[in-house]
C-alpha cells in the first residue's frame, strides 16, 4: 500500500505541474497577452466561415496621441505610422504573439502613410512643418531592418495618403491640401503619380506628375458634376474648386485611381497613365427614412439614461462622405467599397456643423413647420444630431426642408462609374447594439453608452480586403466603439455579415482614469485596441503564422496588433467561434443588423441589383441615393428586429417579413449576456486563432498516457499484495 501511495503521489505531482496545468490551458484559454483583454467581444452569423482572434500587440504606451496609425508589412516586419514620435515605427512581428520595436525611421516632417511594394521598396508620405506647404515622399529599403533611406521626391500639400499600384510601377499619393488651422490659407487638393525605378531605389523629381482640379474650374474644359459639394471661405479668391477638394484616400482598378473627396462628398477618378483627373463622381445621399436605414440620433434619449433607439427619420438624409475606398472584382467586374465616416470642416471660425436644435438661432435658418422632421426636434429624437448646414435648404433660403447627417455610418459597394450596388444599412448599429448594448456608440477615449449617437455613431473609418480561401471578405474597423465587422463580399448586390471582434474592455474608461494612474501605460493595455485606423491584410501566405491576419494600427490605444484570420472552412480555429459567444457584453449569432439568418445588404433594379427586402437601394441609386429595407427601428430597448431575406427575390418581397412592433434595436443584454458562452466560444476569444496548437495537444496526451500508467501501475501493485 506504501507503495502505491509513493507511486501516486508521484505522478499526481507530475500530473499536477505538467500535464494537468496544459488541459488547463487548453480549455480555458492561454494566458493573456499584453494588450489582450480578458473577453473580447465576439458575434458571429451562423455558419460563418471566418474567425478573428487576437495573436499580439506591440504597444506604445502613449494614450490618444496617433502613436499607432497606418501599417504596411515586409516579411515578418511591420511598419507602423507614429504621428505622436513623426516617424514610422519598425517591428519584429516573426513572433506574432510578442511583436516587439527593432528600430524606426524618421524624416523631415510628419509621417502620414506609408506602402510596400513587393520587392521592399518603402514610400512614407511626409507632411511639411506647415501643412500648406509641399509635402514629400520619402523611399527607402524595407528588406533589412534599417530600413535605409533611398531618396525623397516633392509632392504636394499635405500628402495624407500613398499607396502603390498593383503593378509596382507607380506611387499614388493624395494631397490633401487642408486649410490652415485659422483658414487663414487654403492649398489645392491634388494627386501626385509617381513613375517607380524596377529596382529597389529612389524616383527622382523627373518622374513626379501632378494630377489637380484646375479643369473643373469655371471656364474649364470638364464640367463639375451637380452634387459635388465645394461650400466654405476661399481666402485666396482663386480657383475655388481646386482648393476646396481635398483628396483622402486612393485604390486602384483597371488603370485608374479613385481618390475619395471626403468633405465633398465624391470620388475623383484619376487616369494613370494621362496623369490627369478623368471624371469626378458625386456619391449622392442615403435615406434615413427608409427602412433598414435607420440610425440613433441621440445620446440624451432620454437625457439622465439613454438608450438604444434606431428608428428612421423621412425628411433626413446622410452624406456618406468616405474616408477609406478599397476595390475588389467579381465575375469579371472591378467594385469600389467605401467606409462612410463623415467628416466636417472646422477651421478657424468656419463650421460647417450644428446641431438639430440650434437652427434657426445664432444666424441658422430653422426648420420648416412643414418639414416632416418638424415633430422630432427634441433632444430625445434629432435635437441633439450634427447636421451640415449648407445643405437642405428651402429655395429661398429661409428654412430647412431636409436635414443631411455627416456619414452614413455603414459601407457601401459601388461600380466603378459611381452607381450604388448596396450598403450596409442600419447593420453595424443594429450588431453592435446586440453585441455591446451596455456600450453601444461609445466613445473611443472613454467608455459610455451613446457618446457618439449624436455624432456619427461607429464611425466605420478603416477598410481592407482579402481572400481567405476562396472567399473575398471586405474588413471593416470602427473608430469610435472599436472593433473589426466582417462582410462576405462573394454576392456584391448583397454582401453577408460573417463575424465582428473587438480586442476592447469597456470596464476600463482610459480617459476618466488616466490621470493620476499609478501605472498609465498599464491602464491602456488593460482597455485593449481603441480607434483603429488602418488595417493591412496579410494573406495565409505572407503571414508569419501560415494562416491570413490582420495588422491593425490604433491611434488611440497607440497599439499594432496582430489579429489571426481563421479560415473555416479549412479546419482553422473553431468552428463553432463566434456564433453564440457574448465576450462579456451579450452578443449573440444574428445576421449583422438583427436578422434572423443572411443579414446581406444590396442594391434595388435601379442600380444593377435584384430588389429584395433586408437590402436594396432606391430610385436614386444611380446618382448615389441609398435605401437599404429592413426592420423599422424606432423603439427602445429589448426589441428584436425581423428582416426579410437578403436574397429574396422580387420587389415586392420588402414586406415578406416585418420588423417587430416595438421597433427594430436591442437596448438590453441578448440571452448570452450573463457570461455563459460554452469552452468553445470562451476559447474563440482567448486563443490565438493559429490553428491546432500542436504543442498544446502533445501535453494533452501526455496526461493520457500519464493516467493510464498510474492506473496499471495501481493494479500491479495490488495484485503483488
């Protein structure tokens, strides 16, 4: 008996420091990186075929200081935009899961963006001292970590944005051109083409074209488009289109690239190779009193206890006003996709914002009594919504007849002639009110509930695309509330919500708690990723753990994180990841927008796509008008909305399901809101999603091994006795 205690003993330790410590792990999750919030939040559609799940994080420690924007990879290296140091951050990501600084690069100015090509040669666009001035562009050798520096070109005010051609043979910058800070000075907006060397080294000023707006100025060979929004003081008292234009964001397709125009509301069409800017096209506006496009108005509804309430509003309409474009083909056919931030102008004493009930005071026209927005003033409803003043405006100029919101808080696909193929609708309110009902429309500096409902809501602003097996998905990065929604781009009429995953803990308010923190740097790692701003996708092939990812740089957390990309379909991650998880904040598996099962979006016959209900755009689609049909959401909390099939398939089918009485947002914690996702779905949230850890299986059997030993042994030593 001795001896079987001895023997037991023994291996219960064994048991105890080695292979049971490993099940452990296995079912509860591995440790928390830095940076790696307890329970990230998670919701998935049923049968989604893609997970995220967070690997590591480099970490600045600098809160709300741009210390984490724009990232570009070579290699296993990543090249991060630190607007706070004015240089551009180089980090060793071969250990995704411990990314950690080897070095930077710094130049004269403040860096903006930054590109790869293929074979490692860097561009980092550099913003002149004085804004106004000419910018440059700064070339160097992203092969080795040193990352010399090759050469620098002139390009023109404020170059915000650069990418290069899929062919490697030109460099894309937009100069944005913004105003001074007093509006005292006002720079031309332009594109700069820059001819690349076929080897890794500089361009000279030689191979620098400029494409501007000087011919859509009166008297000009091409014609500005209606709807193309020029508004606001021209100091210089020339060339008002010029000035007024400010380039944002550029992609590339079939040889030309499109260059949002952010406060304008439009995209420019830029032809390569003539250097010269072909067309411009204005985006139109979305309906927010149709169906499926409604939004949350307020953050005072009511005042001392907000809540949720997505209703739609006839009379007021959305600019979508896109930051971020990227493009994609299907069936031989190349689309644009638009993250619709919306943006204002404030500089000096120009604003072109007020809020609802402010008009008709401090020299703003009011509404009109006969508007339909007329009975929905208060701050419980539009009173408390910023909305752009120059536009809606009766013909005489004496009151509102429409109201315009900045953005359109969704994304939108378009052909490439500009024509509205679908939009997401009300969808990201919709989930994230699901998802995050105690947080919906928080702030990114701090955690409430509402803060920007009044504002632009999520504040889609980062966008990329990838192939993840043979699927296309569009990546979508929220600003404000954080986090990164997934869409499957395989239909483009009607795009599928597949899953959303924020790296955030809303327990932890940074910007209420930062001050007098024992440890700051420590309290910004336990919030998370706050504001993501760009997000660069990274293909099973180029990523350091052999399955796609995501590198995302986070302005206000000023974290780089690396998320996993699980391809389903293939056996990576979990399948189960995703679909019924709650991360902490009641998420549940719905379609993206409360819908029972597809939650896709799309276009109606008017712009190219099959009417159906849950996803259409309206008469208008052509000139940019959106509608997108859904679930009327006008109630407050605890109301779970029906949506019609995305893929239904006639005109009529807009009222084969309708929304719930009550109206169509989730103000209250889902059935999974009480902490009680399954192992599956806490692993989904935990574990780096790398796919099968072999290390972690191998201790597993060990335990196996190690209780069948112990069990023979026992009955030898019995039978010996």
């Amino acid at each position: 008996m001795t001896t079987t205690k001895t023997v037991t003993a023994a291996l219960t330790a064994l048991l105890l420091t080695t292979g049971l410590s490993a099940g452990l792990n296995v079912t509860g999750g591995t440790p928390a990186q830095a940076g790696e919030v307890p329970e990230p939040i998670t919701t998935s559609a049923p049968g989604a075929q893609v997970a995220l799940g967070y690997l590591g994080a480099y970490e600045t420690g600098q809160f709300d200081e741009s210390a984490a924007e724009i990232t570009a990879v070579h290699g296993n290296t990543v090249f991060t935009v630190n607007a706070q140091a004015a240089s551009v951050d180089i980090i060793d990501a071969s250990d995704p899961k411990n990314p950690a600084k080897v070095g930077e690069i710094t130049g004269s100015g403040t860096a903006n963006s930054i590109a790869i090509r293929e074979d490692g040669l860097g561009v980092i666009a550099l913003e002149n001292e004085d804004k106004t001035k000419p910018g440059s562009l700064m070339f160097f050798d992203a092969r080795t970590t040193s990352a010399t520096v090759l050469g620098t070109v002139g390009v023109g005010s404020l170059p915000d944005m650069v990418t290069i051609t899929p062919d490697g043979k030109q460099a894309l910058v937009a100069n944005e051109g913004e105003p001074a800070g007093d509006f005292s000075t006002d720079p031309e907006g332009s594109v700069s083409i820059v001819d690349l060397p076929a080897e890794v080294a500089a361009p000279t000023e030689a191979d620098v074209r400029t494409a501007d707006f000087r011919e859509f100025e009166e008297g000009g060979s091409k014609t500005l488009p209606e709807g193309v929004r020029v508004f606001g003081p021209n100091p210089e008292g020339d060339l008002p289109v010029s000035r007024n234009l400010e380039p944002e964001y550029i992609t590339v397709a079939g040889g030309k690239a499109y260059a949002t125009l952010q406060e304008a509301n439009a995209i420019a069409v830029v032809d390569i190779a003539a250097g010269e800017v072909e067309r411009i096209m204005p985006l139109g506006f979305k309906d927010y009193g149709t169906a499926g496009n409604g939004l949350d108005p307020s953050d005072r509804d009511p005042k001392d206890a907000p809540m949720v309430n997505i209703a739609t509003y006839p009379g007021l309409k959305g600019a979508y006003m896109p930051d971020t474009v990227s493009t994609f083909s299907a069936g031989g056919t190349d689309y644009l996709v638009t993250a619709n931030e919306g943006d204002s102008r404030e500089w000096g004493d120009f604003v072109d914002a007020a809020r609802v009930k402010d008009l008709g005071g401090d020299g703003l026209a009011p509404v009109c009594e006969t508007s339909p927005l007329a009975d929905s003033l208060g701050d419980d409803e539009l009173g408390r919504l910023n909305v752009i003043t120059d536009l809606g405006l009766s013909e005489d100029g004496s009151c509102y007849e429409e109201l315009y919101a900045f953005g359109g808080r969704s994304f939108s696909i378009w052909t490439t002639d500009g024509t509205l193929v679908a939009d997401s609708g009300d969808e990201f309110e919709q989930m994230t009110a699901k998802a995050i009902p105690q947080f919906f429309n928080s702030n990114h500096t701090e955690s409430n509930l509402e803060g920007r409902s009044d504002d632009k809501g999520p504040e889609p602003e980062a966008l990329t695309i990838g192939q993840v097996g043979e699927t296309t998905y569009a990546f979508v990065g929220f600003e404000r509330i954080g986090g990164i929604a997934v869409y499957d781009l395989s239909d483009p009429q009607s795009p599928e919500f597949a899953t959303y995953f924020n790296n955030r803990d809303f327990s932890v308010s940074v910007e209420d708690e930062i001050d007098g923190a024992a440890d700051p740097a420590g309290l910004l790692s336990k919030a998370g990723d706050l504001g993501p701003e760009g997000i660069t996708f990274l293909s099973a092939g180029e990523s350091p753990t052999g399955e796609a990812a995501l590198v995302i740089g986070n302005e206000v957390s000023g974290t780089t994180s690396l998320y996993s990309v699980a391809d389903l379909t293939a056996g990576g991650g979990d399948s189960d990841a995703g679909a019924d998880a709650d991360g902490g904040a009641g998420a549940e598996a719905d379609g993206g927008a409360g819908a029972e099962a597809d939650g896709g979006v799309g276009a109606d016959e008017n712009a190219g796509a099959e009417a159906d209900a849950g996803s259409r755009a309206d008469a208008d689609a052509g000139d940019g008008s959106d509608a997108r049909a859904s679930d009327d959401a006008d109630a407050g909390t605890g109301a779970d909305a029906d949506t019609a099939d995305s893929r239904g398939s006639g005109a009529n089918d807009s009222d084969a399901k309708d929304s719930d009485p009550k109206g169509g947002s989730t103000g209250g914690a889902s059935a999974g809101s009480e902490g009680s996702a399954d192992a599956d779905d806490e692993n989904a949230g935990s574990l780096p999603r790398t796919g099968a850890d072999l290390g972690q299986y191998l201790l597993i059997g060990g335990v196996a091994v190690a209780l069948i030993a112990l069990g023979v042994i026992a009955f030898l030593v019995t039978r010996r006795r």
